[in-house]
C-alpha cells in the first residue's frame, strides 16, 4: 500500500480517512487510485470494494449529465387540456425533454459475513454447538429412515427445515453466482421438466456485461415458487413453443437469465429492479442515445401474460431500439476495421523499417569486412614483407657458411628448378657434408656464384626457422632427399649422381 506521501490525506474528513483505511487494508491499492474510486462511490467502502474486484460500472450521474446535454428538445408538445387551451390562446408551451428509459443496475451480489467469534466465546458455546450437531444428526437420520417407510405410514406434513428443492426456503447456501445460475437450471429443470430455454451460464452482473459488450438484449425473468402464477407462467408462457423459439433464435440477440427470489443474488436483482409483483421479466438493453454505455430497461412484464402478449411485449422492445443498436454495432465495426487496418498499415511499416534496418545492418557488416580485409591484407603483406626480409638476412648468413668446392669428393649433377634459372650444375661437395647444406647450397647458389661486396658480418636472424620451397630427389631409383642434418650426402650419393632440384606447389602438399 502506498503511502501518505502521494496524496494528502489531511484533506479528507476522519469519516473519509477511516473509510480510506478500511478499502486499502482489504484491497491494497495505492491512496491515489483509491481516493478516486471512493469518491465516485460516495466513499462507501463496500461498493467500492465490489467495483475493486469485479469491475467498476457506468458512472449514473455522469452518463445521466452527459445524456441530457445531448437529448435534443422537441418540438411544442401538449401534454394535458391546460397546455392545449394555453396554446390555443396564443400562449407558448413548455419545451419538454423525451421520456427516458429506466437505468439498469449492475448487481453484484455481496459475499457473506461471516463473525468469527472470539475464543473465550467460542470455547463456551462449543458445548452447546456440540449438542446441536447431535440433535440435528438424529432428525437427519429419522427423515433418512422414514424415506423408507411405506406412503401411508409417512407423516403427511413435513416441517419446513426439512423442505428441499424448488420451493426450500431455509438452508440455501450463499454460492458463488455461476453456482447460483447451476442450481437454478438444475432445479428448474428438476420442477418443469427438460425444456429447450437456454438460461444464461452465470451471474446478472456478468449477463449484463455480456449483452453490453456483445450489444444484445438481456431478458431478466425472476420467479417466486411461492408465488400461485408462478407455475402456469412458466409453463404456458415462458415455456411456449413460440417464446422458446423467439428467445432462442440467435438472430433476435437475447441473452435469457432466470433466478429465484429465494437465492440471494435474485433477491437482490429484485430489490434494485423494484420488482413488486410476479412473475417479473424486464428487457434491458443498450440505450446509445441516452448515453453511450447506459444499459436501461425498455420492457417490464409483470404478472401472468399469455404468450401472445408476452411475446408481443419483447417484440415491440426489440423493434424500437434494435435500430439503435445496429447503428452503435456499425461504428464499432467500422471502428475495428479502421484499427484492422492501421494495424496492418503498422505492421506494414514495421516490415518495411525492418527491411531497411536489416539492409543497413548488412551494408555495416560489408563495410565493416572490407576494413576488416583491407587491415587483414595489409597485416599480411606485411607479414610477408617482414618474412621476405628475414629470409633474405638468413641466405646472406647462410651464404657464408657454405664450405668451397674441393678438388676431390663427392661430384652431384644437379638439375635446377626454372625458378632458380633452369641448367645443371655439376659441382663437388666434401663427403661428410650433410642433406641440409645441400639444401642451403642450392637455396643460395645465386649467391655462392656471385659473392656480394661485404658490408659487414651477416647474422643469423632470431626466431626465424627456414623452409625450403623445393626438394631435392634421386632419379634412378627415385627417392626424395630431405634435409636432414644427421645424413651426409656420400651416404645417400656414394661417390657422385644425378639429382633434380623441384619446386614445391600447393598441390603438392595436398597430395602429400
């Protein structure tokens, strides 16, 4: 619950502050939404905590203010002999305003109250409630006993706390309203027999909010079983072949709720209806030109009617103020086919933004791949520049550490690559030289052919491991030479041989 701090509280009366406090212990709603709902029920705490619960109705004073500002007068009419002889004497008559249908009230029946009383009491009578449960089990059980005697031997009258059924007027349990309408169909069933009427599925208020909602006519029919004419109208009339089949037709757009005066919610309806005589029945419907959401009662129908009469009653309703709510169903159908269609508009537009938004997310991520490709390509000619340069230092370096050709030793003809310039070399290396300087031989051989000037002592570069573009093979038998370290080429040459120098290609490796 919120607290003081929104809404001054210091305003309102102690009558107010303590209603106030009484509606948010129960219903835990802020003092600002709380104070407004108060006030528009007259700072009753219990009809504002119906309207909390189960939905708050139409505003009477202000749907009944807004009505008469827009009831257009009428013209000159004469009501009674005076006002006709006063306008036959020249005199002006009173403008008068067009009789209004009764407003419908929404009933919401009251939950009981139940007094919990306090320990100390409790604890006193619980031997008297003891013994009453006792005395009630034995009648239960005698009225269980004598069901089973024969007729003539049952006792002819039966007190009325033993009365069960349609008529029972003791012990009808407070239920909820949708159990209420279940038991009202189950025993007007049981009464009358199987019938084709269909009764509403629910409570009055929720019957009236349904034909408010869906723009139909709500009949309300209150019956009292104790009532004489109570039976022949149900049976002769509400029953009729004919009102079954009006009511039930769902081209007259009547909703159809019965219920007892016994229970209490009918007994309710009842007292805000004034219904003074039976069998009662009203016809309530939307009034859109006495306010655009007053539901009013354009019909009574009291008393015993013949189905022709009652028929013709509702009929004559229906007539008058169907044309009304035909035009209200238009505007709401047009209404929904305007929002149908702006919704779909929306949605078009939704697609179309999406569209545009998913083309400049994808015209970022291609931007953003070229800069990303373009810094990749760069990082990498630069890799490979750093690479080439490194490679270069390490030939110069290796250059020097090949060892000159000697008079006598192993005589190799070698056929070099067409990247190295193509021909054959014929040269002799010392026996004890190894695969590897092999390898470095012809890796450097243009620089071994033509020494550069010296510029100083050529280093190793660090963290730099060469790999050879080529590889050196034996022709007959043929077998790859690689360069290895540990294995000297009079090994693998004996005394002399022919190799052929080849370069190595991306395919080659695969295949490898």
């Amino acid at each position: 619950m919120a607290s003081a701090a929104d809404f001054d509280v210091s305003q309102l009366s102690s009558s107010q502050q303590e209603a106030l406090q009484q509606y948010t212990d129960v219903t835990s709603q802020e003092v600002k939404d709380a104070v407004p709902l108060l006030q528009r029920s007259q700072w009753n705490v219990q009809i504002a905590i119906a309207k909390f619960f189960d939905g708050e109705g139409p505003d009477i004073v202000a749907e009944a203010q807004a009505a008469q500002d827009h009831i257009p007068l009428e013209a000159a009419r004469l009501d009674n002999l005076q006002e006709s002889l006063l306008a036959s004497a020249g005199h002006p008559s009173r403008a008068v305003r067009p009789s209004r249908t009764e407003l419908a009230p929404r009933v919401v029946p009251q939950p009981p109250i139940i007094y919990q009383p306090p320990f100390l009491v409790a604890a006193l009578f619980a031997p008297f409630q003891l013994g009453y449960r006792v005395v009630s089990g034995i009648f239960s059980l005698l009225q269980y006993i004598v069901s089973f005697l024969p007729r003539s031997l049952r006792p002819r009258v039966v007190s009325g706390s033993m009365r069960r059924g349609w008529k029972a007027t003791s012990e009808r349990r407070v239920t909820l309203p949708k159990e209420t309408a279940e038991r009202f169909r189950r025993e007007f069933e049981e009464e009358y027999g199987a019938h084709d009427l269909i009764f509403f599925d629910g409570g009055h208020a929720q019957a009236l909010d349904t034909a408010k909602r869906d723009l139909k006519f709500l009949l309300t029919v209150l019956v009292s079983p104790e009532h004489d004419d109570t039976e022949s109208f149900v049976k002769n009339t509400l029953l009729s072949p004919e009102v079954v089949a009006f009511l039930n037709n769902p081209a007259n757009n009547v909703i159809v709720w019965g219920g007892n005066v016994l229970d209490s919610e009918a007994y309710q309806v009842a007292n805000e209806y004034l219904c003074t005589k039976y069998p009662f029945s009203c016809l309530i419907c939307l009034t859109p030109k006495e306010g655009s959401t007053r539901m009013g009662i354009v019909k009574r129908l009291t008393g015993p009617l013949t189905p022709t009469a009652y028929l013709a009653g509702i009929e004559s309703a229906i007539a008058k103020y169907a044309p009304d709510i035909d035009n209200v169903r238009a505007e709401r159908t047009a209404q929904a086919v305007a929002r149908n269609l702006r919704s779909e508009q929306d949605s078009a537009y939704e697609r179309s933004l999406a569209r545009d938004r998913e083309r400049a997310r994808q015209k970022r991520e291609a931007a953003a791949a070229a800069v990303a490709a373009e810094k990749r390509a760069l990082e990498e000619a630069a890799a490979a520049a750093r690479q080439e340069e490194l490679r270069r230092q390490w030939r110069q370096w290796r250059a020097t550490r090949i060892a000159p050709e000697p008079e006598t030793g192993v005589r190799l003809a070698l056929n070099m690559p067409a990247s190295a310039g193509g021909g054959r070399v014929i040269r002799k290396f010392p026996g004890e030289t190894s695969l590897e300087d092999l390898y470095a031989f012809v890796e450097c051989y243009d620089l071994v052919q033509e020494p550069q000037p010296p510029t100083g002592e050529p280093t190793k570069p660090k963290d730099y491991e060469h790999k050879y573009n080529f590889r050196i093979a034996s022709v007959l038998p043929r077998e790859t030479l690689e360069p290895n370290s540990s294995v000297t080429i009079a090994e693998k040459m004996g005394r002399g041989g022919s190799l052929v120098v080849e370069d190595i290609t991306d395919d080659d490796d695969d295949n490898e």
